[in-house]
C-alpha cells in the first residue's frame, strides 16, 4: 500500500527560507559591500579614530539595543507584517520597571513584570491583527498611541531616576572591556536567528509571510503563527527598553522613540541581503551595523546632527527601493 504525505508544511516553506551559507549570503550581497565601502570611508578620513578599539566599542554599545528592537522587528515582518510599536512597548516596559524599583520592588521582580506587559502588548497586537483582521498598520498605530499615553502616567511626565545599582549594572557594566548590552543583543540575535533557521515555528512563520492562503491549505495555523509573532515582538521589545533604562540609569515615556524607524530600516536593508527578499536575522544585523557605521561616522566627522536626520530618510528610502527591487527579480 502507498502512502501519500501532505503537501504540508515543509515545502511551502522552502519557497522562503534562505538556504544558503552565511558566509555565501554575505560574500553575494551588495548590501554588506556598502557596509565595507563605509567602513573604508571613514576610516580613509579618520584613521586616528574610527577603528581605534575604543570607538569600535561605542558603535557597539550605540547599536545593542537598536539590534534587539529590529531583531522584534524583523520577527513581526518574517510573518509579512510590521509594527509601529516596538519602541513605544520598549518605553513602557522599562518606565514600568524603574517606576516599580523606585516604589522599592526588588529589581528582578520589577524586570519580570516590565518583560510581561510587553508580552500583554504583543499579545493584544497579534490579537487585533490575526483574529480581528484589522490591518498592522491601523492596529499598531492604535498601540503605538495608548501605549505611549501608559508611560506617560507612569511617568507622571517626568524622567524616572536614581534606579537601583544592581540594575544599572545590567545596562552599564563590561567584561572584557565591552558592554553588557552587547553580549545580551548578541545572545538574543543567536536565539531568534536559530529559531527562524532551524525550527518548526520559524519554518511556519517564514510560509505565512510567503503565502498566507497556501500555508493555510497545507496545515499551518497562519493566525496562531501571527499571534505568536507580534507576542514574541512585544517581549523583546521590553527586553530592549528594560535594557536602555539600564544602560542610561533612567526612564521616560520616550526613550528610545527613534528605534522604530532605525529598526524599520534596518530590516529593510536586512531584506536585500538575500536573494529570497525575506526579513532575516543576519540581514537585519548587516542594517543594524549600516546605521551604527553611518551615525558614528558622521558624528566623528562633526556633521550636524539635522544633516543626519536626512541621511536616515534617504537610507530609509533606499532600503525599501532596494527591497522592493529585489522582490520583483525574485
């Protein structure tokens, strides 16, 4: 007697998954030449100072946390969405820990309850999007408000300061001379890739930003898959901003507002990285390092900070062209 196997969930997902090495994804893309071609810049223009390890150091400790919102932003666009509130959740979460600390809750407590309610933000994200059908842009603008409203009455409008040691530590301290943050946005980069490359849920949430109607017809649960990633976005955004309120012994209802559109772009770039055009974590890491490169370089070089602000919109503009452009070879 034959047997037939569904069609299932295996090969509708090799339509998206890149397959390919790492060291051949990134020796074929044009984008990581851009990322050499900057670095060859600014340090043909400061050699004193660019590569010098001390300055190599700040561009790491500057983009740690930018990685870790883009690395939730990147989960949110695997599945063919996107959210405008990762910053916001990442505000609340870290104005909610310092609030509760400085009410004298011990400080683990304090960061457990701040990574929940990001989760609780994710959550109701992918509820709104996956079962009320309403689109992620209209659904995470909503967020991105009231969310912001939240900190703002935990803040009472103010700037939270004098955290607890113990946990500015987390946010502040070094091994080895590098900042704690950047050994925590590189563990958290090692899971999420692992589990977009290597898992069953990763495997389901690259086929439902592929094809959500075919994923639906070979077994896969495209509205849990959703759900399941915007909750994940939501507990690592908090993670990032639990992490920024550490790293600057303070907390604000705006903190860290600029890495939702740094995080966007970011995966944007990540995009052309592969030939598959799908957000990824390697990709998103290559965007990441493109925007801490440019920041850092343009800030050594003394240009006006408004100057920088146009340099951001035209990488913006370029990394959607470029995806875009991407997408109609594939």
């Amino acid at each position: 007697m034959t047997t037939t196997s569904n069609p299932g969930l295996e090969d509708t997902t090799a339509l998206k998954i890149p397959r390919r090495s790492v060291g051949q994804t990134l020796l074929s893309s044009g984008t990581v030449l851009a990322l050499i071609v900057l670095i060859i810049f600014f340090f043909a223009m400061r050699p004193d100072v660019f590569l010098s390890f001390t300055n190599v150091r700040n561009i790491l400790y500057q983009v740690a946390i930018l990685a870790i919102i883009a690395g939730a932003q990147t989960l949110v666009m695997v599945v063919g969405d996107f959210d405008l509130s990762v910053a916001a959740t990442s505000a609340l979460a870290g104005a909610v820990s310092a609030s509760l600390m400085l009410g004298g809750m011990p400080v683990a407590l304090a960061i457990l309850i701040g990574l929940i309610v990001g989760l609780l933000i994710g959550l109701a994200n992918g509820l709104l999007i996956a079962y009320l059908n309403l689109s992620a842009f209209v659904a995470t603008l909503a967020t991105l408000t009231s969310v912001t409203g939240l900190a703002y009455l935990v803040t009472q409008g103010t700037t939270l300061f004098n955290l607890p040691p113990a946990f500015n530590n987390l946010g502040q301290g070094k091994i080895l001379q590098i900042p704690l943050p950047v050994f925590f946005a590189i563990g958290l980069l090692l899971v999420l890739w692992f589990v977009l490359r290597y898992t069953t849920l990763g495997r389901r949430w690259y086929a439902t930003g592929g094809n959500a109607e075919v994923s639906r017809l070979s077994g896969v649960n495209v509205r849990r898959a959703r759900l399941l990633a915007f909750t994940v976005a939501g507990l690592v955004s908090a993670f990032g901003g639990i992490l920024l309120a550490a790293r600057l012994g303070s907390a604000s209802a705006v903190q860290g507002s600029d890495n939702l559109l740094f995080s966007v772009a970011a995966v944007f770039l990540g995009m052309t990285v592969v030939r598959s055009g799908a957000a990824n974590i390697v990709g998103t890491v290559v965007g990441v390092a493109i925007i801490g490169v440019m920041s850092n370089g343009l800030n050594i070089l003394g240009v006006n900070s408004y100057v920088q602000q146009v340099v951001t919109g035209l990488i913006i503009i370029a990394a959607v062209t470029l995806s875009s452009l991407r997408s109609r070879e594939r």
